[in-house]
C-alpha cells in the first residue's frame, strides 16, 4: 500500500505531526477499524483526517461514502473549505453539505424539528411546497454549478433558496455522487433520519465511514438526542390545541389524566426533587398510535405549514411514542423546575442506542483536542474494544508556554458553597485581574451558571462581558474590539466555550484563563444510573464514578485553557481556583502542561507572583 499522502495535499507542507495523522486515519480505514484522534485544536486535523480517509477509500476501491459529523454551522464550515481547496487543487472529489433539514428549509418558521420534519412530508406529499416542486424540475448539472459558485455551506444553502429551490432536496440530489457528505450528528445517529436518509442512497451502515468532529462532546450530545421532556405547560396548550382544532375525543380525556396523573405526585417531587416512575404507568392511559396519529395530522392540517406556529400536540405525540419504544438505558421520571412539573424520558445509557453503529460502519475517526481515554469511550459508547487505534499528540506547542496555578484554599465543592466561599473566589478573579499588566482577554469559566450568578456580584471589573444563554459569539467578539482588558465570564459546556475563536491572525488575544472551580457535571439522575451501568460494566464502582464525574471536568478544564493556545507564540496562565485540582484522581487525567503547577493558598501568597507572571507574559 502507497503511503504518498503529499499529492493530496492542499498546502505548503504539513504541520507538526498531521502527516502522522493522515497516515493513522489512512491505516485505520484500510483496515476497517476505529480511530481515536487527539490532536490541537485549530492544527489542521480537518485536512489531515479528509486526505486519510480519501486516500483510502481509494485504495479500496471506492464504494465508500464517508460522513463528515459536525456539531454546529461553524464546525462545518471547516470540512467545506477544506474540501473545496481539493478541488482546486485539481482533485476530483464531490462531496455535498446537510444541515439538518429544518435550517435548510426554504421557508422560515418556528416549529420544533420534528414537528417541522412532520409537516414538511405531509407538504411535500400534497404538493404545497413550491420549492420542491421547482426541485423535482431542474437537473443535477445545474446543481453542481450552484454548488461549484457556492464560498461556503450558508451560500450554498442561500444561493438554492434566492432560486426556488429547496436547498435541502437539492443537497440530496447530489448526495449520491458525493465522496463526502458534511453533516450534523442526526444524520447518523438519529434512527429515523438514517434509515431514511442511507435507504434513500441506497447505503448500508457497512459503506459508511465516521469523521466525527469535537467527539468529545458525543457522549453528551447523544444523551440529550435520545432523552424528551414535556411538561404540565405543554399538556395544557395540547388540550386547547385539540379543543380549538376539533380532535378526537379519546385524545382530549388523554391529556386530561396525564395532566391529572402527574399533578398527584406534586407533593412528592416539591419534597424529593424528582420520582423515578413506571412507564406503564403513562402508557396504560395513552390512547392507540393510529388516534394520536389522527389528532395531530388533523391540527397540523388546520394550522398551515406558512403559519409560523408549533403544535404543542406534536410534543405530546412524540413523547408517547418514545415511550411506547421505551428501552433499557432510558429512565422516566417527574421533576419539579421552578414549580413547573415536568415528565423528562432519560437517555442514560447511549451504547445501546449507538453501539450497533459504531460496531458496524466500515470504519470510524473519532477527533477532538482533548478526547477521553480509551476506555471511557469504549465503556460509554459501547465500542469493541479489540476495534479501536489510538492517535494522540495533545499539544503540538511547547509546554512552556504554559504557567499553570493552582489555588488551595478555595473550591466549587457543593458542601463548601456559600457567600464566604463565593467572595473569596471573586477576590480571585479582581486579583489576577488587576495584577496582570497585559491588555489581553481574561476568560473566566464556571462550572455552571448558578455559580456565575452566585460570584458575579462580587466581581469589580468595568470591561466585563457574560455569557448569557442567548449570547452569539459575534456579539461578543464585537465588545472585545473595544475594550482594553476584557474580562469574560463563561459557562464550562457553553456555547462561548465550544466555539468562541478569539485571535489576531493566527495568534490568540486570551492571555489568562481562569477556572472558576472544577466543573464537574451537577450530580442527577442520570448520571446516579449511568454509575451503576458503567460499574457493573467496568466492574468497579470508582472507576464509573471517576467517568461520570472526574472525565468531564478534567477535559472541560483542558477545553477552557486550550481556548488561549493557538500558535508556538501563544502563552498563557491558567488559574484553576479549586483545591481538588491536586487530587491524584483528577490529576491523573491532566494532561503535561497540568503536571506541575505552581500552588497558592492565598490571595496575598498570589499577588507576590505577579511580577513573575507579567514577565512570563512578556515573552509573547
Ligand atoms: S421540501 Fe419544502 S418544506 Fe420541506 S425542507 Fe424543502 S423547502 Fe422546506
């Protein structure tokens, strides 16, 4: 086998290790096997991981379509240009963008998803949809120009709509001759849109190969794809909806003794929290699929796809539905949330909802800057163990770019929370604040945003910007550009923390990040059952706790200082305001540049280390 990689490659020379790394996706796909990828953020393990799996497939002998998993818009933005510099380069490789069919749509609404994928078929069957209509016309030479005129996947998606296309069809019409199909998660991991979607390509799981991007986040993502809520709200609203668009009676008594049945419990969960409870509880008053199919076809008939409104029916729809296909590795329980009850069905276990595909594509990439171990992949996701290769190069700058605190005397601990604790931790923030000299980004990062709300009233700075839940990041690099020592108050798991670039060039303008307290993921349901499946699968109780709890912290803790590192000019101080950073069981997961921090245990014992920090950051 040729492992001549360089006629794939779209620039100059490679970087640091990502030869390595094509070779290593390359092997691992020739050998139909899976591949854990851990290289730096934003050192090109995109193209590194295209070149890799293209190489191979072609080796093969083609018949492979490779799926590009991306979390979100930005993350897809990357696969698409990298992509498009092949061809201009003179490789012959098509490949197509999805984004899941609701933001491609042609029409705007404000519909949930699946009430949208709902509408959108019925639409389509009846012939209402005038961008499908003028779809089904045209040809797919005229597809690939607009796809060939396109600089990237929002072009692509705006260029078919300006022409009365639906973006989304037109994007399937070419799926077919694609190499690469850049899409979202549900693409593969969602049951329903797969079996639609490979049956509709004429593809088994076998045929596939993964690339999935930022996987760290899988195991998270997945639980929340496969768990639904509603609550005491939404029943109300379906009630209204069915009198209002004259439904089936047997559906209105429905809602009825739901609403009634889980109102019984309110004094149980006002005390408890939450109650775990039986299914068949819920299904045993739930009326045959075929009425609750009748019911909400009638009220999505009656409301009109134009109408920029969402069936609170649908919701109930769905849920009885999924509990209808209720599975191990998913839990039912009723919680009460700012008063409000809510019935949350509980994806817990996602290896018995994804181990068959991971198990059976061809091959599989699994990437991210900072990917769990081995066997915590493996143990959660449910993948073969003997299948998988290991690739890991954490950092590809030097370590001494890294000045890492700890502090000893303060902590996010739940037992040790309360005002003392909160200001304490706050005088650390105005501290380092004040202390460092450079006109650069401080990013501070809380484990939650009850926290944030907790410590923020005690913070002094004047340039402060915080990461709300509606927050864009555009927003936030637009403030950025006019301040002089912006200090930004994020969330572990945010959105800011997930996406948010902020660099001159190559170069990042974060020069101090601060942890605000180990985020270890809120103790809940879900994770007291993911516990006991992950010990008795690992067969021991501590080591299924350190995944559910200690995994996650330690690689939020990596996400949030890695924001800061982008280049070998980067440097950067890490303070991590939490003694339990030095327990041996978090630390052993800490990756070289943790490994040997410096320790203070006290604001006045930290502003002796100033001058030695402003002159580290000098170096930059
Ligand atoms: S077929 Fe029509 S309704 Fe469906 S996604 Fe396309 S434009 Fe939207």
């Amino acid at each position: 086998m040729s492992f001549n990689l360089e006629e794939y490659l779209p620039y100059g020379r490679w970087r640091r290790g990502q030869r390595n790394l094509a070779k290593e996706v390359f092997r691992t796909v020739v050998n139909g096997e899976l591949l854990l990828a851990e290289y730096p953020t934003g050192a090109g393990k995109t193209i590194a991981s295209i070149i890799g799996v293209l190489k191979a497939i072609r080796e093969l002998g083609g018949g492979y379509k490779v799926f590009y998993l991306a979390k979100t818009k930005n993350q897809a933005l990357q696969p698409f240009k990298e992509l498009k510099k092949l061809r201009n380069k003179g490789i012959d490789v098509n490949f197509i963008f999805f984004r899941n069919k609701k933001d491609m749509c042609g029409f705007k609404h404000k519909m949930s998803y699946d009430e949208f994928i709902y509408t959108c078929n019925i639409y389509r069957k009846e012939g209402l949809c005038s961008f499908y209509k003028k779809t089904l016309k045209e040809d797919s030479e005229y597809f690939k120009a607009l796809l060939d005129t396109a600089e990237d996947p929002m072009h692509f998606i705006s260029l078919t709509r300006e022409n009365g296309l639906c973006p989304y069809e037109v994007a399937r019409a070419l799926a077919g001759d694609a190499e690469f199909i850049i899409g979202a998660y549900q693409y593969i991991f969602n049951h329903e849109i797969r079996d639609v979607f490979l049956g509709s390509l004429n593809l088994d799981l076998n045929d596939i190969v993964l690339i999935i991007d930022e996987a760290h986040n899988l195991p998270d993502i997945l639980s929340d794809m496969y768990s639904y809520s509603i609550n005491e709200i939404t029943i109300r609203a379906a009630k209204k909806e069915v009198r209002k668009y004259g439904g089936w009676r047997e559906s209105l008594d429905f809602l009825t003794k739901l609403l009634s049945l889980i109102q019984g419990f309110k004094v149980q969960t006002k005390r408890l929290g939450w109650i775990e409870v039986n299914p068949s509880l819920l299904l045993s008053i739930a009326p045959e699929t075929e009425v609750l199919n009748e019911t909400l076809l009638n009220i999505l008939r009656q409301k009109g796809f134009e109408t920029p409104s969402k069936s609170y029916f649908y919701r109930i729809h769905k849920f009885i539905l999924k509990l209808k296909a209720y599975n191990l590795g998913y839990t039912l329980v009723i919680r009460s949330r700012e008063d409000i009850l809510t019935l949350d069905l509980i994806c817990f276990d996602v290896s018995r909802e994804v181990s068959r595909i991971f198990n059976n594509v061809h091959s599989a990439v699994l990437m991210s800057g900072t990917l769990q171990p081995r066997e915590y992949i493996s143990s959660i996701l449910g993948i073969n163990p003997h299948k998988i290769r290991e690739f890991r190069i954490p950092r590809i700058f030097p370590v001494e770019n890294w000045l890492v605190y700890v502090a000893t005397d303060v902590t996010s601990k739940y037992s040790e929370r309360g005002d003392y604790m909160y200001r304490k931790i706050a005088e650390y923030i105005n501290v380092i604040d004040r202390g460092v000299g450079e006109k650069c980004v401080r990013l501070v990062v809380f484990p939650s945003y009850d926290l944030m709300k907790a410590i923020m009233p005690y913070i002094e700075s004047r340039e402060m910007i915080i990461e709300r839940e509606d927050t864009s990041i555009s927003e936030v690099i637009r403030k950025i550009r006019d301040m002089d020592r912006p200090l930004i108050l994020s969330v572990a798991g945010g959105k800011l923390m997930e996406g948010i670039e902020i660099r001159h060039g190559r170069k990042s303008l974060i020069r101090v990040v601060v942890v605000a307290g180990l985020p270890f993921p809120e103790p809940s349901i879900y994770s007291s059952k993911l516990i006991d499946v992950l010990a008795a699968r690992l067969k021991s109780k501590d080591k299924a706790w350190q995944f559910v709890f200690v995994v996650p912290a330690v690689i939020r803790v990596r996400q949030s200082a890695g924001r800061a590192v982008r280049s070998d000019r980067d440097r950067v101080v890490v303070f991590v305001l939490d003694k339990r950073m030095l327990n041996e069981k978090v630390r052993k997961y800490l990756s070289l540049e943790f490994s040997n921090p410096r320790i203070v245990n006290g604001i006045q014992n930290l502003e002796r280390e100033f001058a030695f920090i402003n002159e580290f950051l000098s170096h930059n």
